[in-house]
C-alpha cells in the first residue's frame, strides 16, 4: 500500500499557477527527497499533502485515506519552514505540551523527552524559556516535537536549515535509522549533500515534478556528477 499518493494535483493562488498536475507515490520504508529552488512549489505540496491547503482539482491520500482527515494526523510528524513552538514556555514544556496532545502516557513521553533531547543535544536546555533560544535551536526543537509521538509518517520541510555540519550528519544517521525501523520520511531540502543520502528523488520546478528515481539513477540518465546538473539537463530537454 502507499502511504502517500498524490494523483493529478492542481493549485492556483491569486492568478499564480503554484503547483501543475502534480502525481507521485511514495511506499513505505524509505526517505524520499523533494528538492527544487526556492519558489518551485516545495513547501504548497507539502501542505497540501497534510491537508493544511485544498487543491483545485486532484485529491491526496495518506495510508489510503483521502486527506485532509484529522484521524491520520496520529500518524504524522509534521515539521513545518516556520517553527511552531509556544515561545514563553520552556523546551520542557513544549514537548509535554505537544505529547499530551498524542496522548501519551507520562513513562512514554518521558522517554521520548529523553530521546530527543539526546538527539538534538538539547539535555542541558530543556528547562530555558524557548525565546532565548537561538534560530538553530528552534529548530531543533521544532523536529524533536515532530518525532515525540514516534509517527509512521515524518513530513519535514528544511529540518536542517541553520544546523551545524556535525548535527546535521547526525540528524541523517537517525533518518536513516528511523527508515530501516520501518518509518516512512518525506523531507525537502536544498542541500546537495543531504539530498543524495535519500533513497529516492523528486526535483520540482514551477510547479511540476520534471524528475523522479534514484539519486544513482538520475545522475546516469542526465549524465551528470551532481544532482544540482539535472535541473540545467532537464531545462535543455523541455
């Protein structure tokens, strides 16, 4: 089964077509990357894929139901471009916050607490009011709030922005982790370097997937060395 399929997609926004019949399908066990330049329709497919924007025309479904549908959003880890994090609380308080939420049982959310905190090096900033946090460790916080429930389903839009090179890596270590346990990621990014890592590409422009397979297969078939080449080779070809 899919946990993702996005069928002939369509969206317009004030006269500006943002995303053009877009379809893709993504099963599960495997990190799939959505990279395109900035304004390319990245982050609306994202939201329309959770069900946080409609669409013209086309539907979307998460493990085969059509979206949006709030009962699926339990299997969902959600990372927004914006951090959405309650500022005049602590780190502490917002992962409590947001495990309750998911109802889970206070030995569960202590040990997620735990968890995160390890892996996003926050031990020693849990108890600091979330304002006097720094932009990168927001967004720390902001993904371990996305991992807290332990979802089938992790959507994550630039989780890396802002992170140093050594968090990052082991930020993708974990990716991967999660992936070989069974876990389902779908993450854009425009860092080379972290799209290659992903099991599978998919290179949006304008709107529109112009690209789709393996990072390996895709450079074959552009007879490229870099990811970023496919754009210039696929432009060529249009």
């Amino acid at each position: 089964m899919s946990i993702i399929s996005v069928g002939n997609v369509s969206l317009t926004l004030d006269k500006q077509r943002i995303l053009n019949d877009i379809s893709l399908d993504i099963r599960g066990n495997e990190i799939v990357g959505l990279i395109g330049p900035s304004g390319a329709g990245k982050t609306m497919l994202v939201k329309t894929i959770v069900g946080m924007q409609g669409c013209d025309t086309g539907n979307v479904e998460l493990f085969g139901t059509k979206m949006p549908d709030r009962k699926i959003l339990n299997n969902i880890g959600y990372m927004a471009q914006s951090d959405a994090l309650y500022e005049s609380l602590s780190a502490k308080d917002n992962i409590q916050f947001f495990g309750q939420l998911y109802d889970l049982e206070k030995r569960e959310l202590n040990e997620r607490m735990g968890y995160i905190a390890e892996l996003f090096q926050l031990e020693e900033h849990l108890k600091k009011k979330v304002s006097a946090y720094s932009g990168g460790m927001k967004r720390r916080l902001s993904f371990g709030v996305a991992l807290i429930h332990d979802p089938d389903l992790l959507i994550l839009d630039e989780p890396t922005v802002g992170l140093d090179p050594m968090l990052r890596k082991s930020i993708w270590k974990e990716l991967e982790e999660l992936r070989n346990n069974g876990k389902t990621i779908l993450v854009t990014t425009h860092v080379m370097d972290e799209a290659i890592k992903c099991d599978r590409l998919i290179l949006i422009r304008d709107g529109a997937i112009i690209a789709n397979g393996k990072p390996d297969e895709l450079l074959a078939k552009y007879h490229v060395d870099k990811i970023e080449d496919v754009f210039l080779k696929s432009e060529g070809e249009q």
